[in-house]
C-alpha cells in the first residue's frame, strides 16, 4: 500500500494524435495529456480491446447514470438510478455475445455511440445542442442532453502498461445537463439550475486483471465552476495519472500519484485522499455494490459510494481551493477478463 504521494512528469499535448502506430502498438507521441480530447482512438482488430462510455447525472433529488463497453466479440450494458431522498436505487443490466449493433466514436465529442440490441438500449449522439444520452430497459428509460460549455476544458490522457497494453481516456466533469428518467412508470426531472453530467471515456487494450480507484465531484459554489477528478492504483508506475482540479472551466493538473485511504470492510466509512496539493475528506451518503461473475473467468467486483467531498485542493497558481459539500463519487473496482 503506497503512504505517500509521488510526483509524476507529465507531457501536455496540444495537437491532434494517434493513439496507435500501423502496427496496432501505442503511438509513444500519443502518451500524455491534454485539455481537449485531441487523440483518435485508432484501434484495429481484437485482442483484449476495451472500448466505454459511462455517464454520471447527479441532482440534489438523483443519480442517474450508464455504461456501454465492449470487450472484443461481446458487449456489456448497465445502468442504475438512485433516489437521494429516500435511498431507493433501480439497477438495468445487459450483455451481448456477439456483439452485434455496437458501435463507439474513435474520438471523444464527434460521432455517436450505440448498443440497440439486448436488454438495455443505449445511444449517445453529439449534436448541434450537446451531447444527447438515450437509455431504454425494462426498467428505465432515460433522455438527457448535456449542454457544452464554450471553452470549458476537460481531462484527457493516455495511460502507457506497455507498446502492447494502453489506455486512453476523458474525464469530462461537471457539464450542465437536463432531461427526464422514468423509473418504473414514475418520472423524474433533471434541470439545468442544478444537475451536472460526467462522462468516463476509455479506449484501449487492457490487461487481463485491473484495481482502479475513481473519484469525482462538480459543484457550483458561490457561483464558481469546481470539479475535481481523481484517480489511482491502476495508473501507479506508469508515469500518468489522472487528477485534475477544474476551475472554472480551467484545467488544473496534479502531476502526483495520490495516496487512498478507505476501509474495504467498511464503505461507509469516510474515505481519505491525499498529495501534496490535495486534502481531501469523502463522505458516503449511499454505496452501491455489484459483484457480477461472467462466463468462467471475467469478473468484475465494485463499490461505488455517493457523498459530499470537502477539503482543499491547490491550483496551479498556489491558491487554495476550499472544497466543502462538493456532492460526488468514489470507488474501487476490480476487473478480470
């Protein structure tokens, strides 16, 4: 277990890029980070090739959010909500052998993203309004738009195992969002005063067994944009991490690996992270479960806990950012395919 932060050297990319060379290897010009989603995910054939999308809408009343991910010759769906009010949470899950009607952009923010076959029916479609999320399962049936705000920055990176096993994602956090949810026949809004949208984009080829810890939260506190995106475990080692402070609309980057402290026996326990420019207290106010065996061998086992961050994060100019109540998520989850 780490104890202590560590300082990683980050390149910033500021032009578009391949993520892979012909070869189908990581494209060592692809390594690094960027305030846009500048790489095309150029992915070719199998061989564990992991591909996602997961949505996060959180409100005062709500959570909703979904994932779509393939893995090769199969797809996954999964979707939940939680009332916040009354703790009430409705789960959808689905998965596709072949995966037949799939479909994901190779860049973040063109292009759409598609599963119409299976239990749940997921679409997400960049238009001329923002980015436009359509769910459909027994169980729910969602429309959200999520607004672009001009020049507000989001994370982007590309996590390097090796020439072989890579990842690249985007972290886009906090984004305006409205639209509805039913649950079960009852309706539920989300309005733009007050909801906020976080998008968790991967493209990459993985290795057989993965621990990661996330964690995010967006806010607007006395009128200020703030959201903080951090991360662990799975980056340790490879010189990329994935932690950020957004301010109003401004990345900030935090080149460290941070250190996690939580009670694995215990999620609603409070949950500590720390560097050298984070201090940072999380407070679970609702913890989800799953522990979800497939086939003989994939697995995949998380505990995604709801709450309200606080502490301080320091930007980039040395000011200290009091983070108080900032509503969020952490988790860890381990994957084995």
């Amino acid at each position: 277990m780490k104890t202590s932060p560590r300082a990683v050297a980050e390149r910033e990319i500021t032009s578009r890029v391949d993520l892979c060379l012909p070869s189908g290897r990581l494209n060592p010009a692809a390594v690094g980070w960027s305030r846009t989603p500048l790489h095309r995910a150029n992915i070719r054939g199998w061989g564990r090739t992991m591909r996602w999308d997961y949505w996060c809408v959180t409100s005062p009343e709500q959570v909703f959010a979904f994932s779509a991910s393939s893995l090769d010759y199969l797809a996954g769906e999964a979707a939940f909500f939680l009332d916040r009010r009354t703790g009430e949470q409705v789960t959808s899950r689905g998965l596709l052998v072949p995966a037949r009607g799939v479909s994901f952009s190779a860049r973040s923010g063109e292009g759409s993203v598609r599963i119409g076959a299976g239990p749940v029916r997921i679409s997400v479609d960049e238009t001329a309004a923002g980015t436009r999320l359509r769910l459909r399962s027994a169980e729910l049936d969602a429309e959200i738009l999520v607004h672009r705000v001009p020049g507000r920055e989001s994370l982007s990176l590309v996590v390097p195992w090796s020439a072989r096993r890579f990842q690249y994602t985007v972290k886009d956090v906090g984004r305006p969002a409205e639209g509805t949810v039913r649950v079960n026949g009852r309706t539920y809004e989300f309005a733009t005063e007050d909801a906020l949208a976080t998008l968790d984009l991967g493209r990459g080829r993985w290795p057989g067994e993965v621990l990661w810890n996330w964690g995010a939260a967006a806010g607007r506190p006395g009128g200020r944009d703030v959201a903080i995106q951090i991360g662990g475990k799975w980056t340790d080692g490879t010189g990329s991490v994935e932690n950020a402070l957004i301010l109003d609309g401004r990345v900030h980057k935090i080149s460290e690996e941070l250190v996690w402290y939580y009670d694995t026996s215990d999620w609603n326990a409070p949950w500590r992270i720390t560097g050298d420019r984070v201090d940072l207290e999380f407070v679970p106010e609702h913890v989800r479960e799953a522990d979800v065996r497939r086939a003989l061998y994939m697995r995949t086992r998380e505990a995604q806990a709801f709450g309200h961050y606080r502490g301080t994060v320091v930007a980039d100019d040395g000011e200290i950012v009091e983070i108080s109540d900032l509503y969020g998520w952490a988790e860890e989850v381990y994957r084995r395919w």
